[in-house]
C-alpha cells in the first residue's frame, strides 16, 4: 500500500512541469461512511455508519486565479456496522473495507489572498483492497456467544464488486501562510454509484457506500 | 462583479449535475418473506405454475445457505430459473379439466430441477396445483438411493453376541431399551388379558350362571380374543389402538394406557452392551435422549415405561465407563450410530461428549444467512458441541465411531468429533451428507432467517433448508458425508448366515489391536 502511494507520488511529480500553477500536497482525515442496503424482510437486522480514517497525495493545476483541477490518491476506509436487535442481539460486526480511491476534481476558489474558500467537484475511481470483520456472534446451537477479531473477509470474484466509481465533492476553506505553502480544511463527500455487489444473481440488490468526511491538507505551491 | 457572477454559475451547474446525477443510483428488487404463510407472498404461487416456481426459486434463492459450494459444483441457478420457466409456462398453457398435469410427471419435473442440490436435509413439497395433490423432493434421497448400503434400514441385532458362539465378543450384559410402540402396546394388551383371565376363571367355575355372569363372561372372552390376535404393523393399527382399544372395554373395567409418544423422532433405539468384559457399547438411532433423561415424557404412563427403560441404559453404560476406566480395565467404548437420523445437538454431551472433558467440544465451523443474497453469509464461527458437564472421566482409551449411509445429521457431526481425536476412530462406510444444523418449527424462521419455509399441507410450496452451513476441516460436506477412518462394509451374507456384524467386530479388532 504504501509503495503504491509513493509510486504515485513520483509518478504526478515527474509529469508535470514545475511552474506557478501547480500544488503539491498531502491529506489526512475521518470519515464517516454509510452503507445504503435494502434489508428486505430482515426486520431485526440493522446497518449504522462507522468511522474510518482517509489519507492521501493530491497534486492541482491552476487554470486561472479561480479554477483548477485536481488528482488525489487516497486511502480510505469505508466502515460500516451491522448488528440484530432482539434475542439475537449478540450478532454485531463491525465491517473495515479499504479502498484506494483516485479523484479527479474541478476545483473552484473565491476569496481574498490569504484565506479563500473552495468548492471541490468531481468523479472518481477507486479499488476495494481489503475487508475484516471483527465482532460477536451468537449460535444458539451451541449456546455460544463468539468474538471474532480482524477476520478476512475472502472477496468472492462473483459477488464483490472490487472496482468502485463515484461522484465527489467538497467545500472548506484555505489559508496561505507563506508564499509557497497553504493548508486547507475540506468538507468532503464520496458518493459511490456503482454497487458493492456485482450482479451476480436474478435478483438485483444493490449496495453502495456514501463516506462523509472532514480531510486536512497541506500544500507546496511552485 | 462578472468575475463573480461567473464563479456563481459554473458552481450553480456543477451542483445541480451532481444532483441529477446521484439520481442514478439503483433500487433492489422486491423480495418476499416466504418464512410464514403469507398470503401476500404465497397468493400468486397458488394460481399459476409459473408463479409457483417463480416463488420457490426465490424463496431457495434467498434462504438455502451452500450457493457457493453449488456454483463450485458447476450448478447455475439462475440458469435453472431460465431453462424451467418455460417448461412452467407450458405447464400453465395446459387444459386444467382435459388436460391436466399428473403428479408423477409434476414430480419428475421437480425431481429434475431439485436433484443438482447438495443439501443433505433440503426437501421441497410442491402443490400440484392441477390436481391439488402435493409431492414431496428429497435431493438427497434420490442421490443415496445410488449408494451399496443404502437399503440397509435397520442396525444389525445382537442377538449373536448373546451367545458363547461370539467368543471373546461375547456382550456380558445387555440392556434394550429401544422405544419402539410395540414394547408398551403389547405390554398394556398383556396386562389386559391377564386381568381378562383372571374375570372369565372364576366365571367359568360357576356351573349355574346368571344371565348377567354369561353376559359378561362372553364381553370379557370376546376382549381376550380381539386383544390376543391384535397385531401392531403399521400406523393404521397404532391408531386403532390408540383411538378404539384403549377404551373399548371401559365397559368391563378393562383400560389400556394409550401410546402418546405422538413425535416420531423420539421412537429411538437404544442399546447398552458390555462386550469382552469391557468394550462399553452404546447404540441409538436418533439423538432424542435429552427427552428422556430430562424426563420431559414422564407424565404419561406410556412416556413413563420408555424413560425408565431408556435412561437405566444410558445410565449403566456411562456409570460403568467410570468404574472400568477408574479400575483400569476399560478396553475401549463403542458409539453405534448406524441407521441414526440425527436429531438435538445438545444430545452430544450424552454420548461422545460424555468422554470427552466439560466446557465444549468444536467439531466444525459454522456460517449463518446475513442478507437474501446468494452469497451473504457471516464470518465462520465455531461449531461447538456441548460436552458432560457433571463430573466424569475422560476416556483415554480407543473409541470407535461405526457409522454408515444412514448416519444423518447429528451422527455426522459425532463422526466429525470423533475426526478430531487421538484415540477415536470411525469405521463404517460414508455416512450421509448432510450435516448442517435445522429448525423444524417455522416460528424460528426469523431467528437465522432460513430453516423452513411455508407451512407444510397448505402453502402451495414447502421447504425444509438448513438454518447454517456446517464447515469441517476438509470443507462442506454435504451431499457427500463423512468418510470413515477404515471403510468397512456390511457383510450381508455372514449376517444372514451367522448373525454376526462385519462392522462390529472390525470395531472390536480395532479396540484390541489398535489398528
């Protein structure tokens, strides 16, 4: 994972010419994800957000004092939990998937000099890396109540749907604190428009995660 | 200010096509919960072919838990779905009154599309909604049908081991406890007619006999003569009793307790047998014993004598497991599950569970259903048994496991147990293949969201799925069993000739020798 991050870092730094209107940075943040699923007649079983942490690289081209575009690359975690309510209330997972996400956004400014605010808007790509499980469970045939911890989820190439796309975007404020240097604060959202579940069966059933965070970056200006 | 108006609008616009764009996320199809009878969801399947199979495809779609392992088998479900729809279509084109569809072929039909599934349990009623006739598919029935040993329906007797002609597998004490109806119906039509003589002796000592005396000497040799030539073969006859027998002859004083052990499930055999002065032996061909021991039948005279009976063999077969280990002269225990449906997992702590140490005993893995997806399935978590949690020994001596194609269910899961022991063995042949765990009781549907669907006799379709997914080490077993340690057959020939059990003595050899 991190040699990935850090063959992109070398790969945006490479490619592009070292003027003004580029930025370089990095991006660290929580985000809260939610996983939109139709329970059907599963009454007792419940899906609430989780948080999770995201972090990444992000390079931008100014195309005038006011628009830009942007690459990232992120790491992300797009959380959830599922649990029962009931006589079966032991059953509780909590679900850690990792992406690694690519957007590519507008990027529009307004303000003064030294502090501006800014709207990010976009698409993006991303990839399911990894998912654990950990949590409790209940089998009443045993009359056990057990705790799991960071189990692999295996990924099943028929059911998962590993390639992720979406729609992004954020609003926050930024503050330039030395000619060459800025720091932004982001409101931001992943919208995902393609299920986690590919269409494996007769039945559609879609699934798909919204992770809402708040990200922090810090900026080179050349 | 242009500037601004600019920025304004190229956001405005950006905003909205992201909204209009977020639209495009889709919505799951309506799926129905087949677990109760609901007419919302079962309407449709009553009236057309189509929507019958419409209906259980889902409804096995959505609950039947080894989807995987089908796939893995080379079954497409949905590929199912699209080459029988159209025979269901045909179905329905049919002339309901000239032409109607029979159940042999309805059958058949159903027989087809059913067989490629794996599940040892899973079997499918389908109302033929022609006729109103319903028949019944068992996948795994039709598959071990195919099997050397599945004509075997009954364990072997011991009779021979009785005698001094077994030699060293001579059984010292014997104890058969099996619940079987006959045992309690002939024992009450016994009393009868011993209470029946002792009414007609004095009657017919009398030379000069009232009209009264000859009417009732004549009742009462008219009740010994039908009670003598009753014959108990079939269910038919069991209600008869039941329903007529039993107070017949309340007339004459005569009462005969009925037979109210109503769940057949409970009609086990049970055997204990001492063989070689120390090789404890215990057969069952169910795991119905909690009932029994926890004395859940008792408040009948009938549940009574089957829970005296039953719980004096299981109590001299693990009492005398503690004085021969104690005194250092067990030789070995034998756990007969041939010919065992299955039944409570918590049975286990009374047999093999019984020798192992209190606190449990993991003998596989198990998943649950946690969506109506195919492939939604919980992480894997232990399947563990319960073993004796009253004082006991751990027997560290051999114990053989004999098992066969009629080991179902809970008999796997005692052969998977004994797999994971040092000192255990099974010996047999191929038990099964079914051994993932079930409810009967449709109201604990919603409990793992699987186990039956539809109400059996009312609801146009009817399956029993398993409510889990058992995972051994070597993976799912189902439609395939577990393979014993030492593959023996039932030698039929030496059993009809000599009355001796190729299996058992294979066991006892391996008690003996270790090998």
């Amino acid at each position: 994972m991190k040699k990935l991050i850090l063959f992109f870092v070398v790969l945006l730094g490479s490619v592009l010419p070292v003027c003004a209107q580029w930025r370089v940075g990095i991006s660290r943040g929580v985000v809260w994800n939610h996983y939109s699923i139709d329970k059907h007649y599963m009454t007792d079983w419940h899906y609430d957000g989780a948080m999770g942490v995201t972090m990444g690289v992000v390079g931008q081209y100014n195309i005038s004092d006011w628009k830009a575009v942007r690459f990232e690359v992120n790491y992300i975690e797009k959380n959830h939990r599922q649990y029962r309510t009931g006589t079966l209330a032991d059953t509780d997972y909590d679900t850690e998937n990792i992406y690694l996400h690519v957007p590519v956004m507008a990027s529009y400014s307004f303000g003064a000099q030294k502090w501006r605010g800014f709207l990010n808007l976009g698409v993006y790509g991303g990839y399911w890396l990894s998912s654990k499980w950990s949590g409790g469970f209940m089998n009443t045939f045993s009359g056990k109540d057990t705790r799991f911890y960071d189990v692999n989820v295996g990924f099943n190439s028929e059911r998962d749907q590993r390639w992720d796309f979406g729609l992004v975007g954020g609003v926050g404020i930024e503050y330039r604190f030395h000619r060459h240097w800025a720091a932004q604060m982001e409101g931001r959202c992943y919208y995902s428009t393609t299920s986690t579940q590919k269409d494996y069966m007769r039945l559609y059933d879609p699934r798909y995660n919204t992770a809402i965070g708040g990200l922090l970056a810090v900026f080179y200006l050349f | 200010m242009k500037t601004i108006n600019s920025k304004i609008w190229v956001a405005a616009v950006a905003v909205t096509t992201v909204m209009t764009v977020c639209s495009c996320r889709d919505v799951s199809d309506d799926v129905m919960s087949y677990g109760q009878n609901d007419d919302f969801a079962f309407a449709a399947a009553d009236t057309s072919f189509v929507a019958q199979f419409d209906a259980l495809w889902t409804a096995l779609n959505c609950n039947y838990g080894i989807w995987d392992y089908e796939a893995k088998l080379g079954l497409d479900w949905d590929d199912v779905y699209t080459k029988y729809m159209p025979r269901m279509q045909e179905l329905d084109e049919r002339d309901k009154e000239k032409n109607p569809v029979s159940d042999a072929d309805f059958k058949k039909l159903y027989e087809e599309i059913l067989s490629p599934l794996h599940d040892g349990h899973l079997v499918v009623q389908v109302k033929n909604l022609h006729t109103g006739n319903r028949v019944a598919v068992a996948p795994s029935n039709m598959r071990n049908a195919r099997r050397p040993d599945y004509d075997i329906n009954d364990v072997p007797p011991m009779n021979y081991y009785l005698t001094p002609a077994a030699g060293q597998n001579q059984a010292m004490e014997y104890i058969d406890a099996s619940v079987r109806p006959g045992r309690f119906i002939y024992k009450e039509i016994d009393e009868a007619i011993d209470t029946l003589n002792q009414l007609i002796a004095p009657l017919e000592a009398i030379a000069d006999r009232t009209d009264l005396q000859d009417y009732f000497l004549d009742k009462y040799r008219a009740a010994r003569e039908e009670l003598s030539t009753f014959t108990l073969r079939t269910m038919v006859d069991l209600d008869l009793y039941n329903n007529v027998l039993t107070t017949k002859y309340r007339e004459l004083d005569i009462t005969l307790e009925p037979f109210d052990l109503s769940d057949k499930s409970s009609w086990i055999d049970v055997k204990y047998a001492n063989i070689d002065d120390g090789i404890l032996y215990l057969g069952l061909t169910g795991f119905h014993l909690i009932p029994y021991l926890y004395k859940m039948y008792v408040s009948s005279p009938c549940g009574e004598y089957y829970t005296l009976r039953v719980e004096a063999a299981w109590e001299r077969w693990i009492s005398m497991i503690q004085a021969y280990h104690n005194a250092g002269r067990l030789k070995g225990v034998i756990i007969d599950v041939r010919n065992n449906g299955g039944g409570y997992t918590y049975d286990y702590q009374y047999v093999l569970g019984a020798l192992l140490p209190s606190g449990g005993h993991q003998v596989a893995s198990a998943r649950f259903k946690t969506g109506i997806g195919r492939y939604d399935y919980s992480p894997l978590t232990p399947q563990e048994l319960k073993t004796l949690s009253q004082d006991h020994v751990t027997v560290t001596e051999p114990i053989v496991v004999l098992a066969n194609c009629h080991s179902v269910s809970m008999a796997e899961m005692t052969c998977l147990g004994a797999k994971q022991l040092d000192n255990a063995c099974v010996i047999g042949t191929q038990t099964w293949g079914g051994l993932c765990m079930l409810n009967s009781d449709p109201a604990y549907y919603s409990e793992y969201y699987a186990s039956v669907v539809g109400v059996r006799d009312e609801t146009p379709f009817w399956a029993y799925i398993p409510v889990d997914v058992t995972v051994s080490k070597e993976g799912i077993l189902e439609g395939i069993g577990v393979t014993p340690d030492i593959e023996v057959q039932l030698d039929r020939n030496l059993l009809q000739s000599t009355g001796r059990d190729s299996q058992l003595e294979r066991a006892l050899e391996y008690i003996r020798t270790g090998r």
